[in-house]
C-alpha cells in the first residue's frame, strides 16, 4: 500500500480527530528524543498533536497533526526521518515519519513481509537507516 493509499484509508470505527494514546505519543518521542535531538521543536508540536487519521490495514500507522496549526495541505507529506526495529514478536519492521509544511505529519510503521499488524517496534531495538534523509 502506498502511503498516499495509506493516507487516504477509511479508519476502522473510531472517531477523528482523537487523542493520542500514550503508547503512540511516547513512541513518537521516543524517536525525536533519540534520534532528532536538535529538532526540539517536534517535541513542542507533538504536545498540542491529535490523531487525525489511522491506516485501515491494521499497521500501527498514524497520521497526526498540531492542533493550533491550519489544516495540512494536501500531498505535501515528506520523509524526513527513516529507520528500522523488531516487534516484541521478532518481526521486523520499518519506521517513517513525515512533515508536512514543516509540522510532524504522519508516523509510519510497516513491515518487511506480507503482513498487517498494530504492533510497534521494542523502543531498544529501533536503529535508523543509513539512507534517512535526516539534517542537521
């Protein structure tokens, strides 16, 4: 599924926008802790941030949005941080997270086989990707 498939999903029965569970919050800060440290201002924009759409797959993806900023523009999304994990299970998977007009956008998690599953990576094995597109 392309992210734009991805993006456009119909959700499963919940409601948008929501609150994010404190699971998806601190895995996204997680990330920005470890891995974008001198982009504090993500940390700021994920505090006022709202779930506004999930993937219908069942992957743990989710696209996510400041409250206090306009509504997103369309198509703009673009990786800006990329990396890799394993499931408590063992399964691999790979991570993306997106911006749009300079705002944390959409925090993607899939996995490398044919599979849909709503497990995140064990936070000790997230590693980023040689190829991530992330400057300083």
């Amino acid at each position: 599924m392309s992210v734009l498939e991805m993006n456009t999903a119909e959700p499963s029965q919940a409601t948008f926008p929501r609150p994010l569970t404190e699971t998806e919050r601190s895995f996204v800060a997680f990330l920005i802790t470890k891995f974008l440290p001198t982009r504090n201002y993500l940390q700021e924009q994920l505090a006022d941030s709202v779930v506004t759409r999930i993937c219908g797959c069942g992957c743990p993806t989710f696209d996510l949005w400041e409250t206090c900023s306009p509504a997103p523009p369309a198509s703009e999304a673009r990786v800006f941080w990329q990396g890799y994990g394993e499931t408590a299970r063992g399964d691999s998977v790979g991570i993306l997270l997106f911006e749009t007009a300079g705002r944390l956008s959409c925090c993607e998690v899939f996995y490398n086989a044919d599979e849909s599953r709503a497990d995140l990576p064990v936070f000790e094995s997230i590693k980023e990707s040689p190829t991530s597109p992330v400057q300083p």
